[in-house]
C-alpha cells in the first residue's frame, strides 16, 4: 500500500453515517492526510456563536472567517481543530453547533471560501476528505468516491452515544434534528448533499467501522493493482 503515490479520496454522505471515524483511520493506515471539511464549518459557527454573529447575514461570516483563522492539527491522537490557537476539539461538536452549522454551511460565499482552502489542502495528493461535496463539486477529479449511508435511526443511535456523556436531547428530539439537518443539507442550491454519479455507495447500517475501513481499503488496493497494470509498473 505504500507505493500508491497519489491518490485523492472523496467521502461523503450525511451526518452520522460514519464518514469522519473511517475517513480518519482509512488516512491512517494509508499514510494519508486527513481532511475533515465539517469541520471547518463547525469551527465557523462556533465562533459565530460566540461573537453573536447573525447566521442569516453571509457578509458578517464572511468577515469572521476573514479575520480568524482555522487549523486542522494532525497529532498520533487524532486531528485537533484550533479556532485562532485555541483547541475547540471538543467543542465544535456540541449540540449547540450541531443545531446551527448547516444554516452557517448554506451561504455560497462562506462554501466558496472553505472549498478555495480545502482544494488546497488537498494539493499534495495523498488525502482522504470527507464532507457532503467533495466528490461533487471540491474534488471533482478525485480517484475514489464514495458515498456513506445509513438509517436515520442507526444514524441518530450513533449520534446518541457521541453524546452519551454530554447530556443528549430525547432519541426522538435527536432523529428530528438529524432530519432537519439532513433537508437543509440536501435541499440548499450551493452544492447539496448528493451522491456523485461515479460514487460507490457503502450502506454502513449494519456494518460495523472496521468492515466498512476493510472494504475501503479494498477498493484502494483495487485501484492501485488497476493502476499498476495499465503503467505497467507493478
Ligand atoms: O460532517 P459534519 O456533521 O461535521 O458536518 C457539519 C455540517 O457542515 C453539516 O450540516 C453539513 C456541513 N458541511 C457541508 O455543508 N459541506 C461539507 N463539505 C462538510 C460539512
């Protein structure tokens, strides 16, 4: 697996279909970088937040996303997000933000923003990146697309557990606010949540994190051997 040289892979799907955990350990165990593109969003709104910042007024995040900066840190432990040095890790992913980020992710020229920086970060070639639009629209050309899914049940019972000991709303309150989420997503007219046409879809209700990984690393070996035979270089 080491000798692919470069190859970008796209994840996408809507939240909790396991994107994030199997995009961070696919990156892993290949060597590659490791984008998570929701969380830039999230970082964004919590700062939002924090500076009461109208979410309805792009021109105001815009010029927040301006003067702050976001870093995605790669450590052994797992990624860090630093909001202007400071580590939200953990906050971004609170109820609160998960509430208000899609609203935050709806205006153009906010995605036009983090689309510019996310196309960068992928430059190098050796990323794995998931989000709702990148097989889509933030890398088009990417070697590999998937798209992940599950019920919106499974989905919310991950949900839940993540935020076992934060204090979560009502399984019932949970599913509501993974619909709504999942609407704003899929029905907003900047680049919506949508299965690219050449994306493998991964149904991941019944699998669990480390089938889904060893069948993605499957289909990176695949298309490496593929690779390899028609360059003629195995
Ligand atoms: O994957 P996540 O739950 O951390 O994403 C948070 C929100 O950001 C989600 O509502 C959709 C939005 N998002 C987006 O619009 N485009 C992306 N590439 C990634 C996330």
């Amino acid at each position: 697996m080491e000798r692919v040289r470069g190859m970008k892979i796209a994840i996408d799907g809507p939240a909790g279909a396991g994107k994030s955990t199997v995009a961070r350990e696919v990156a892993k165990k290949l060597g590659f970088l490791y984008v998570d593109t929701g969380a830039m969003y999230r970082a964004l709104t919590l700062k939002a937040l924090q500076s009461s910042v109208n979410l309805n007024s792009e021109s105001e995040l815009i010029a927040l996303l301006n003067r702050m900066t976001i870093t995605l840190r790669h450590e052994p432990g797992g990624q860090r997000v630093l909001v202007d040095g400071e580590d939200v890790t953990e906050q971004i992913r609170s109820n609160e933000v998960s509430k208000h980020v899609a609203q935050v992710a709806s205006h153009p020229q906010v995605r036009r923003s983090m689309v510019e920086k996310q196309r960068q970060l992928a430059q190098r070639g050796k990323v794995v990146m998931d989000g709702r639009d990148i097989g889509t629209h933030v890398l088009p050309d990417a070697d590999l697309k998937l798209f992940l899914t599950a019920s919106i049940e499974e989905r919310a019972r991950r949900r839940y557990k993540e935020l076992a000991d934060k204090n979560p709303p009502p399984f019932e309150v949970l599913i509501e606010e993974i619909r709504m989420r999942d609407k704003q997503d899929e029905e907003r007219p900047t680049s919506p949540l949508r299965k690219a046409d050449d994306a493998i879809v991964i149904d991941t209700t019944n699998l669990s994190i480390d089938e889904v990984i060893d069948y993605i690393l499957n289909l990176v070996a695949q298309k490496w051997d593929r690779g390899a035979r028609t360059h003629g270089h195995l």
